[in-house]
C-alpha cells in the first residue's frame, strides 16, 4: 500500500494536498508521448502521477515513466509548476485534492515502450499540429506552455 492509500485510510475523503509530476518525452522527429488514460476514460495525458514519501519531484517524474512505458530518461527539464483552485479535483470515490504538479520536458528516452495496462490504454507519439482533442485540461495546459516556450529550443527537432 502506498502513501496516498494509507494517508485516505485516516483522513477518509477531506481534501489533501498532493504533489506529484509529469514529463513529456519528446522523441528525435519532434513528436510528443501521451498516454491514453483508464481514468478519465479515454482521455489523453502526459505521463506521471503522484510522489511517494521521500522522493524528489524528478525521482517522481523518472519513476512514474518508467512505471507506465518501461521507458528512462536522464536530464529532466523544468517547464513549469502548477498549483491553486483551479487543481482542485473531486474523484469518483468522493476523495478530494488539490494537486500541486511539477511539469519536466524530456528528449532521448531510453528503452522499448511497454504499456502498463494497470493504468493506461495505450500510448503514442504525437506531431504537435496532431495531437488528440480529448487530453486532460490541465494537461492541455502544460502541453501548450510548453509548446509555446521551449518545443522551438528542443536540439533534437530538426
């Protein structure tokens, strides 16, 4: 069980403050990972999720990806951190949260795309004029910045 488990077990569904990480993998023609999400249904995201006890924002980022795709990276760039009442969510099961999320951009990952289908649909790379419509809004939002601030500086988009 983990520490969000064993935290909701004492607290039952108040509202918590979490704090957790995405990384968006872009590959060497440009293109962007997104992970076609079971929860919302359906809905395309970046991949990550929520730190444990004692990890670095990073740690979660690395760990998360690796979890999801069997996929690694090294260098983690910061894009953005996001927070405030517009992170606030209401989950299905009645638990409520506010997210703090740290937003990193990674080039050049490692390994052989393995979907966990524990979570995940599937996933795919995206041109950036090509990605799907249904993508989670805060998502979409991370997406943008980042498009809009650091995709034109990438050293691998040709």
């Amino acid at each position: 069980m983990g520490y969000i488990e064993e935290l909701r077990k004492l607290v039952g569904h108040r509202p918590l403050i979490f704090v957790g990480s995405v990384v968006i993998v872009v590959d060497a023609e440009g293109s962007i990972l997104l992970q076609q999400r079971k929860f919302p249904e359906g809905a395309w995201g970046i991949p990550g999720g929520l730190m444990e006890l004692g990890e670095s924002t990073e740690d979660v980022a690395r760990r998360e990806l690796f979890e999801e795709t069997r996929l690694q990276v090294d260098e983690l760039t910061l894009i953005n951190v996001y927070s405030g009442p517009e992170h606030f969510i209401r989950a299905a099961n009645g638990d409520e949260f506010y997210v703090v999320t740290t937003a990193y951009y990674a080039e050049n990952a490692i390994g052989d795309l393995i979907v966990d289908h524990a979570e995940s649909i599937t996933f795919k790379y995206f041109q950036p004029h090509e990605l799907p419509r249904n993508i989670v809004k805060s998502h979409r939002n991370i997406l943008d910045e980042f498009l809009s601030k650091h995709y034109k500086f990438l050293s691998t988009v040709k």
